[in-house]
C-alpha cells in the first residue's frame, strides 16, 4: 500500500523575534502561509524498518532526516510498526526559510497516520508535531496562520485577513548560499538590539487585522538585520528590487530566501516575474534559485 502527500513550503509575512527564553528557543508573533509550491513525499509500506531515499543528494537520509525521525516518533506513540519506504521530491531549497524540513516531517505524520488507517486524530499529530520543529504547527494547519510561543501555537487568520493573503502571486528566490536556522538566532543573540518587544510585535499585527491594508502593509522580519550583516549582497538584490519594479519584498524566516509580492493577481504578471527573474539572475548570478509561487 501507498500514498503520496505533498509537503508545501511556507512563507512568513510578518515575523516578529521578541526575546529569547530560558529553554533557549525564542518567542516569535509571526503570519506565516503555505505556498502552492513544496516537495513530494511517496510512503509505501514494505521492505526493512524506515527508509528514506531522495532525489537531492545535498539531502541527508539518515536518522537525522525530519521524515524518518518523525516515523520513529509516529511508531513510539501508537506502536504501529510496520516497515516503510518513503522517496523525497525534494524541491524547497535547504537553509531557505521556508521551513521545507518541518514541512516533510508533517508530510511524514500524514502519511503515516493514512498508512496506518488514522491512529492518531489533529490534537495528537500536533502533539507529535511540536517536537520536530518549531514550524510543524503551521503545516498542519495548512491555511494562513498567526504562530506565537516558538511557533507550535497556531490559530488560524480570520477570514478576512487570510483573503488579504490568500492567492497573492509571489517571486521566491534564494542566493546560492543557506542560513542555517540556529546560526541566524544565535547572531540575533549576539547583537542584542532587534527584537521588537512583544505588546509591540501584537499591535503592530492587531493594526493589520482589524484594518483594511493589503498584504505589502503586513511585511516586516526583523531576523533581517543579523542576515543581512553577513551576506551584504541580500539586502541590496531588495533594495534593488524595489527601485526597479516597486514591490514588496521581504526574507522569510530566518533566511536566506527572499520573496516579492507581485503586482498582478493574474497571467498579466507574467511579464513582471519573467522581466524580475532575468535581473535577478544578472544581479546574482546563475545560480540563484527562483519560484513562482502563490500564497495557499
Ligand atoms: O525548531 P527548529 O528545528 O526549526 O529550530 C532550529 C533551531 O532554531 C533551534 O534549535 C533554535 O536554536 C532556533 N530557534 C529558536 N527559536 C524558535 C525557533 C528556532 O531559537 N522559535
């Protein structure tokens, strides 16, 4: 028996660091949503224990892959054991933001719990979830989210904020160079000066939810500053994006991908991403990873 789950990459809109805590993670006030864009994850049962296979050699499938160690979480909870082959897809770059390793850790629960004839209900899976990653809460929820404490609580944007969102077309393009997440926070630490205090990081967020502002208002990421420092050319490719083409732009969690909201909603904005992509690519260099995407 098989299945096959698809394992959507997110982008954060709005994402507030507001202090660190005793535990070592920091507490965050974010918007964040699924994209129509992600990776595959095929789960067929058979063979020897888990096994993991990848079409990205740059993807380790060992113990510390996300997929098989939500598996063996999946198997310690509900003691159903049976041997599984999963095949990654991979197409979210690594190191991005875009939270592609929490994303096939919840692919893997789905497939699993659907192997195993739905053993375990949401509350359960979010429980699971919680301890792979501080992204997991919001690729179960699948629907634009406000994420608080280090991510795991979620609840979904009331409807008229989330259509703010929803469907907006979007350029997402990473340098070849990755931030690795711990790396970008511990930076964070280090400079001390850019956390937005929390009643400021909710009023901030309050005054886009009860107002009427499109989704160029909610941008804000002040993990910017501590990326920034250190790979100079990301913030010049925004600013250079922005003179030119007059959108949006702003890095999605902890970097180092980037994204600009594009203008049209429709096959119009065509010409606006092929004209973006190409100085992109004359700003970067070949090797910058681009997609076109839409907020889910
Ligand atoms: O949970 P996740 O695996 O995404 O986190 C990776 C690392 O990023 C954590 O070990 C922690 O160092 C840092 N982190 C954090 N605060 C968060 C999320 C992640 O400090 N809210």
């Amino acid at each position: 028996m098989g299945v096959t789950v698809f394992s959507p990459a997110k982008l954060n809109l709005f994402l507030a660091v507001t202090g660190r805590r005793p535990d070592g993670f920091h507490d965050l006030v974010s918007v964040a949503a699924p994209l129509d864009f992600g990776d595959e994850l095929e789960a067929e049962t058979g063979g020897r224990g888990y096994a993991l296979a990848c079409d990205d050699p740059a993807v380790p499938v060992d113990g510390s892959n996300l997929v098989l160690r939500a598996a063996g979480a999946y198997a310690v909870a509900t003691g159903w054991d049976e041997p599984v082959r999963f095949r990654l897809t991979k197409r979210i770059p690594v190191g991005a933001g875009l939270g592609g390793g929490s994303s096939n850790a919840v692919a893997a629960l789905r497939a699993l719990n659907q192997l195993a004839g739905g053993r375990l209900g949401e509350a359960q899976l979010a429980g699971l979830a919680a301890a792979l990653g501080s992204d997991c809460a919001l690729f179960l929820a699948q629907a634009p989210v406000v994420m608080r404490g280090r991510g795991e609580r979620v609840e979904p944007l009331a409807p008229g904020a989330a259509a703010r969102l929803r469907g907006r077309r979007v350029l997402v393009f990473k340098p070849a160079f990755g931030i690795s997440t711990p790396w970008a926070y511990g930076r964070m630490v280090a400079r001390g000066t850019d956390y937005l205090p929390a009643d400021q990081a909710e009023a901030r967020l309050a005054r886009w939810l009860g107002g009427e502002a499109a989704a160029e208002e909610l941008l804000y990421n002040n993990m910017e500053p501590a990326a920034f420092e250190k790979y100079v050319p990301l913030p010049l490719l925004l600013a250079k994006l922005r003179a030119e083409f007059g959108v949006a732009v702003a890095m999605s969690g902890s970097g180092s991908a980037c994204y600009a909201l594009l203008h049209e909603p429709d096959t119009r904005g065509d010409a606006e991403v092929t004209a973006m992509s190409r100085r992109l690519r004359e700003w970067a260099g070949a090797e910058i990873f681009m997609q076109e995407a839409r907020l889910a």
